[in-house]
C-alpha cells in the first residue's frame, strides 16, 4: 500500500510535538482539536506519521469528521477490499493508486464532504458521509440476518447441486439409449407393426353410438351387447398378429444371442489360423474383434431387456384399449346427450294405489348401463395380452379393469350419465303430472271399482246417465295422451293408453248390462203397477166404505201418479243411455226388452184414460156419499153420549167396591173397549170426511168420555195399589220394611189422591184421600220404629212401653205394634230412637279408634 497523499497545511494538533497521542479500544489514533493549537502549522513528516495510521474507511471518516475542512489533508484515496473472503462495500481500505493500477470496478475519493465513486467511463456521484454511513450500518444490520448472510453459500450449494443433478441425468440418459427399443433395427419394426395392430383396434365399434333408435332397456343391451362380441373377436385377432410379431423378434433375438455365443466359443480356433491371419492386417483384425464385441454386447442386452420389450407391447396395447374404452365411453355420453326428436329408452308410465310410477325405473336404467359398462370393461380386459408370452410377468401386469374403472374420465362419464338419467326421470316426473287428469278415474272405475257393491247400492236415471258421462270424459282424457320425448326417455303413454281403454270399455260393457237388467226390472214392477191401477179404477162401488176407499185409491193414484211418470221417464232414459238410435237399441237391447217397453207405454196411455174416468164416476157420486156419512156420525153421537152417562153410577163413585177394585176395574175395561170402537168409527168417518172434501165434525163427547173414563180407571187403579201396599206395610216382618221406601210412597199416595178427590170429587176419591193422610200421620213414628240403629235391647224398652215381652228374633208387624197401642208412647219412641243413633254413632267411633291402633 503506498502513502496518503497530503495538503499544504496541517491542523495545529498535528503541528504541536508534545501534543499527546490517545488511542481507542482498538489501538487507532483519537484526535481532540485544541483552540490554541488550530492556527500552528504542521510538519509534512509528522502528518505522514500521523496520517499512516488511517487504514480504513471508518478511519478516514473519523478523521474528516473531527477536522473537518481545516485539515490540509483534503481528500483520501480508498478501493474494496481486495480479500475475495470478504464481501462488503462499505468496508473501504485507504490505498495510493496512479491512473494505471486503477481497479476495473473503479476507487474512491473521501472527503470532508462526502464520497465519490469514480469510475472509467462512467458518471460519478458524490455521497454524504452521513448517508454513507447510514447505508454501511443498514448493510450490516442486514448482513447479520440468516437469509443474506448466508445467501452465498447457499448459492454455491445450488449450483453445486444443479451440476450434480446434470451430471446424473446425461449418465441416466446414457443408459436410456443404451435400452431404447426405438433405436434398435428390429425391435422399431417390431413396434411399428404392433401400433398398426393397434389402430385397427380403434376403429372397432365397441358400442353403437350412432343414430340410436328408440327401444326398450332389454333390447338396448341385447343389441349393445351383441356390438360388444364382435368387437371382442376383432381384439382377438389383432392380438394374436401383435403376438406373432413379438415372437418372430423373439426368434430373432434368440437366434443371434446362440450366435454370438457360439462365435465367442470359436474366437481362438479362428485365431490360430495362421494362413488366415496373415491375410488380415493387424488393424482389420483389431476392428472385426471390436465389432464382435459390440455385437454380442448388443445381443446379450438385447436377449437380457426381451421381458421389458414384451412388457412395453404390452402397455402398448393396455394403453390402446383403455384409451378405446375411453373414448367410446365418452362418445356413449355424448351421443346420449345429444337432442334428439325420439328419445332412446322406452319408458312406460303406470298408475298405482302409491302414485305414479315408471317402467323401467331410473335405478333400472342406471343398472342397465352400469352393467353394459361392466360388460365392455370385462371384454377389454379379457383380450388376450401379449405379456403372456414372459413367464412370470403376468402378475405384475397392468390391469385394464382397474385402470378403466379407476380413471377420472370413466367416473366422470358414469357420473354425467347418473345425473343425465336422474334429470330426465324428474322431468317425467314433471311431465306426468299431465297425467293426473286420469287419476280420479283410475281411481273410481279401477282402484275400488267393485261392480257387486255398485249393483247393491240403488241408482236413477240421472246417477247412471253421470256415471257414463264420467267414461265418456275418461275416454277424451285418454285420446288426449301422446308420447313424450324427455332427454333420454320416451315416455310411451300408448300402453297406458290401451290398457286403460280396455278398462273403459269392459266398465262401459258392465254398466250397459246393469242399464239393461236395472230398465227391464223396473219396466216390469211400472207394468204392473200400472195394470193394478187399471183394475183398481175400472171399479163402480156403491156402498159407502167401498166408495170412500176408491176415492182413497184414486187420491193416491193421482199423488203417486207423477211419481210413475217420473220412474216411466227415466226408463226411457236408461235406454236410451244405451244407444242414441234405433240402430244401436236394436243391437244393444234384447227384443222381449224392447216390446216390454212398449207395452209400458201402451199401459200408461190406459191408465191416463181409466183416471179420467174414474174421476167422473166419483164426482158423479160424492153428493150421495156425504150424506150417508152425516147420519152416521149422528147415530155414533148418540151412542157415545149413552156410553158416557155410565160413568156417573155407583159402581164408580160410592165406596162399596172400595175393599174390592177389581170388578170396578172390569167394568170399566169393558167400556174403554167400547169407547176405542167408538173412536175408530169416529176417525173412519172423519177420514171419509177428509176424502169427500167436508168439514169433520166435532166429537166432544168421545173426548169427555175418554177423559172421565181416564180419570175413573186411574182412581181405582190407585185405590188397588194402595190397598196392597197398606196390607203388606201392615202384616210383614217390621224389621225387613224399609221405613223410608214407606215414607216416600206414602207421600206420593197423598199427593194423588189429593189431586185425584180435586177432579173427580166422589166419595170413592174422598175415602182414598181420608185413609191415606191417617196413614201419614202415624208414619213419622213408623220411622223411628224403623231406625236402623235399633238393637234388641232397644225393642225390649219398645215392648215394655205395650206391655209385651221381646226376645231376640222375635217376629212381630206394624199392625202387631199399632194394636198394642204403641202410638199413644210417641215421645217414649222417639227418644228410644235417637238413643239408638247416638249409641250407634259412639260404637263407630270407637271401632274406628280400635282398627286405627291396630293398623300401628
């Protein structure tokens, strides 16, 4: 390194001998300014000293930084570091260089302003001393992050790595040649001749695509199926030429490697030969044993990669039919999604009690071609493959089902075809709904038409007339169905179509049948009915019962009369349901039907004629009529009051019959006969009254009658029930009588006989009213008598009031009691009584104390 150049002038520091010299950490010169010193000059050989211990950039800096421009050193010259280990640019090293040992990359000039690049040729730039030292820490700051401290080395190693990696490939490459079957002669040939085979191939159709018909999914796969063997046999035979080739080059390998083996064997008997080797040069000699070599190196690594050459025919033609099933499976989709005016399957639309339903279904024709799929799959994988020809190689041969099945294009095809098939079901799904026009008639005359039940349930004119309307709007609904085209599908409604005609027609057959048998039927009851009521009006009766009956006929002829007209018409109506001329009544109606109708009518036209006059004769005849029944309803006037009169004798209103009712009760049995006589009599001639048009006459005294014997009967009547009753109160066990069933009859005895002596006021009434309330006194006591609490120590305090003994279960009465005078002790009894409950009472709640303490 040479010497700094300096200025004129030095700084007083410089100048001054006995100024000292501090040094920092690192052993370089630290120079303070002194104010006394700046002005003093300098020696050139104390600042040459002085200046030699600046060495590098960082130096220079401190320098110009503590001097500034009153230094006369006014610049320093500075390059790179010339060490290749290191590696920065803001590291300089202060150097003295001339124009001719200028660095390539150029130098520096320092000063107290700043530093300049310098260049040959180029522009140079003057930095900031502070800037420049900014940029020299913020390149060691990031000197000292991992990523560009070692980007170096890093570098180094990636190229090192890249050369390796080359290296390997050109050696890799090498080998590739050395075994490339398209560089050898006769393997090429081999190859070439295979692909030929191979292309063949390509142009089997292994399924029809093109202008698929429409047809149903059997025949859909029988025909793809037959497509499918034929392009089976076409593989065959393709096969077996790439067979042939590969084992004529087998043949040809074989041959030259026994060969090549047999010359090496008799390389030293030919070289022996003495008279022959002095024919040869040295040179020629050396080139024929060279060529030798290579020719049984060739051989041998032809004989050794012969399974390697069979294997790649043999992904050869793998590769060909996976690539053929491919695209033919991929053509299958496209042809399946092209638009088309027909579709390809066939499909039936079938009504069921579940719904709507399609045949086949969309799982029927995705089976269907999954399992052709299969089918083509199998056939191309059952080829016979050209591996067969190394032992042991089959194993660990590609198989073509896998490798169809498992590509990305297959499942995406398949896919497309699921979804395209999903597609077209739902929109015939849609479609169908057009269908549901046929429903309700599905419904009614298929689903739960059940013709026995239909003819047990009655039916008109206008019921059977709407029912074969609704097959006639059935049969417009079905000639309006069409074939569909739906994407894939045909939606064939001509099946559904005629076997819901047949349907229509067998339903139409049967209610035809019922028309008839239901009009021939009712034909014949209206012919009848019509004689009966010509018989009937051809009568003259003369007396009164016999007239008022004939007019009652003719009364309910004449109201019936619309009726039969009305059922007459629609017999008519039902025949003519069956044809709409004479023409199809004559085909669809038996003969004797046909006359039975006529002589409906004819019988229709007599009883017109037959009412007329019938009318005539009763109107000619009513005047007569009306006054035979005004003296009848007099006489039964009469005989009514008669009868009435009898309930006013003593039978019925004294009390001799009142220990004995039954013959009061006979006798007016007997008259409650007469009376409903007199009643039916009453309502017959009121009825002839009605039916002659004359006001009914009043029948007051039948209804007095009825009343008063109404009342009589249920006073005796009541008297018999209370005389059995007061017996058996009186005579029975007194303790098996329930005293309050007593009080409760005695009441309503009272309640009646009151209301019975209020209407009738007879002495029979009043008798039953007088014993009944002095019953009713003494029941109270009865009661008591009566109270369930009684024991026999209470009856023995009882029978001591009467002055009778009592003993346990002891029988005694009522009657037994009142005669011992025991209504005379009413207060006695009562208190007996109430001690009896009391008593009662305390016994329960001891029993209850008693069963609790038992229970704990």
């Amino acid at each position: 390194m040479g010497t700094t150049k300096l200025s004129a002038t030095a700084p007083a520091a410089l100048q001054d001998p006995s100024s000292e010299e501090r040094k920092d950490e690192t052993g370089k010169p630290v120079y303070e300014k002194s104010p006394t010193q700046s002005a003093k000059a300098v020696d050139n050989d104390e600042v040459a000293a002085i200046m030699s211990g600046i060495k590098t950039s960082n130096d220079a800096i401190n320098f110009f930084a503590r001097y500034g421009s009153e230094t006369p050193v006014k610049f320093v010259t500075l390059i790179q570091n010339p060490d290749p280990r290191v590696y920065s640019p803001y590291e300089l090293v202060v150097t003295d260089i001339s124009e001719a040992d200028t660095p390539v990359d150029g130098y520096y000039t320092m000063s107290s302003s700043g530093i300049v690049h310098i260049c040959k040729g180029e522009p140079s730039e003057c930095t900031p001393l502070s800037t420049f030292m900014r940029q020299g820490m913020i390149f060691k700051i990031l000197r000292n992050i991992p990523f560009y401290k070692l980007y170096l080395h890093r570098k180094a190693f990636t190229i090192w790595k890249e050369n390796i990696r080359y290296l390997l490939f050109t050696k890799q490459r090498k080998k590739l040649v050395d075994r490339l079957f398209f560089a050898r002669k006769n393997s090429c040939q081999a190859i070439i001749n295979s692909r030929k085979c191979l292309v063949k191939i390509k142009e089997v159709r292994i399924l029809n695509t093109r202008d698929l018909k429409t047809s149903t999914k059997e025949t859909f796969f029988e025909m793809q199926s037959n497509f499918i063997n034929k392009a089976n046999q076409e593989f065959e035979a393709a096969m077996s030429n790439m067979a042939n080739e590969v084992q004529t080059l087998i043949s040809e390998v074989n041959n030259l490697y026994a060969t090549t083996r047999q010359d090496h064997n008799a390389n030293a008997l030919s070289f022996s030969d003495a008279a022959v080797e002095k024919a040869k040069s040295l040179v020629k000699m050396k080139q024929e044993k060279a060529e030798k070599k290579l020719l049984r190196q060739r051989a041998k690594l032809e004989h050794g990669t012969l399974p390697e050459f069979i294997r790649c025919i043999d992904y050869l033609s793998v590769e060909f039919l996976v690539a053929m099933a491919l695209n033919v499976s991929v053509g299958f989709n496209e042809e399946l999604g092209r638009s088309r005016k027909n579709g390809i399957f066939e499909t039936q639309v079938k009504f069921g009690t579940m719904g709507t339903s399609f045949a086949p279904t969309a799982y029927d024709l995705r089976e269907m071609i999954e399992n052709l799929m299969d089918t083509m799959i199998n056939q191309c994988g059952n080829v016979g493959r050209i591996i067969y020809l190394t032992k042991g190689a089959v194993a660990n041969g590609p198989n073509i089902q896998t490798i169809i099945r498992e590509s990305k294009t297959f499942n995406s095809v398949m896919n497309d075809i699921r979804q395209r098939i999903n597609s077209d079901f739902y929109g015939a799904e849609e479609h169908a709904r057009t269908y549901e026009a046929l429903r309700p008639f599905f419904e009614e005359f298929i689903v739960t038409w059940d013709f026995e039940n239909f003819k047990l349930r009655q039916h008109d004119s206008a019921s059977l007339k709407g029912i074969m309307e609704r097959i006639e709007d059935w049969n417009k609904e079905l000639l309006k169905l069409r074939n569909k085209n739906i994407g894939l599908l045909e939606l064939d409604s001509k099946r559904l179509q005629n076997d819901m005609t047949l349907t229509k027609e067998s339903r139409l057959a049967e209610l035809k049948d019922y028309i008839k048998e239901l009009a021939r039927h009712r034909c014949t009851i209206l012919l009848e009915k019509f004689k009966e009521n010509v018989a009937k009006l051809t009568l003259k009766p003369t007396y009164l019962k016999d007239f008022a009956n004939h007019v009652e006929s003719i009364t309910a002829m004449r109201e019936e009369e619309k009726n039969l007209f009305k059922s007459t018409g629609q017999v008519d109506q039902m025949y003519n349901l069956l044809g709409k001329d004479s023409r199809e009544l004559a085909r669809d109606i038996p003969p004797e039907d046909l006359v039975l109708h006529e002589d409906l009518h004819e019988r229709q036209q007599e009883y017109r004629r037959e009412m007329d006059a019938a009318i005539q004769y009763r109107d000619s005849r009513m005047n007569e009529m009306q006054i035979a029944v005004a003296t009848n309803i007099e006489k039964l006037q009469e005989q009514v009051r008669i009868l009435v009169a009898r309930f006013d004798e003593k039978m019925f209103t004294e009390v001799d019959n009142f220990a004995d009712p039954d013959r009061a009760l006979d006798e007016l049995g007997q008259i409650g006969a007469r009376l409903e006589s007199y009643e039916q009599l009453a309502n017959t001639y009121g009825k002839y009254q009605g039916l002659f048009n004359v006001s009914l006459a009043q029948q007051k005294e039948l209804e007095v009658g009825r009343e008063k014997w109404e009342g009589l009967k249920k006073l005796w009547e009541t008297i018999q029930n209370w005389n059995e009753k007061y017996k058996y109160w009186q005579d029975s066990q007194f303790t098996e009588l329930n005293v309050e069933d007593i009080d409760r009859e005695v009441q309503n005895f009272s309640k009646e006989s009151f209301g019975m002596h209020k209407k009738l006021s007879s002495k029979a009434s009043e008798m039953l009213k007088d014993k009944v309330s002095e019953f009713k006194v003494i029941v109270p006591n009865v009661k008591d008598l009566g109270n369930p609490n009684m024991r026999p120590r209470h009856f023995e305090k009882i029978f001591r009031l009467i002055g009778e003994n009592y003993y346990n279960d002891m029988p005694f009465s009522l009657s037994f009691l009142i005669k011992g005078g025991i209504m005379n002790h009413k207060d006695s009894v009562a208190e007996v009584s109430g001690a009896a409950s009391g008593e009662a009472s305390l016994e329960a709640a001891v029993d209850k104390i008693r069963n609790d303490w038992e229970k704990q």
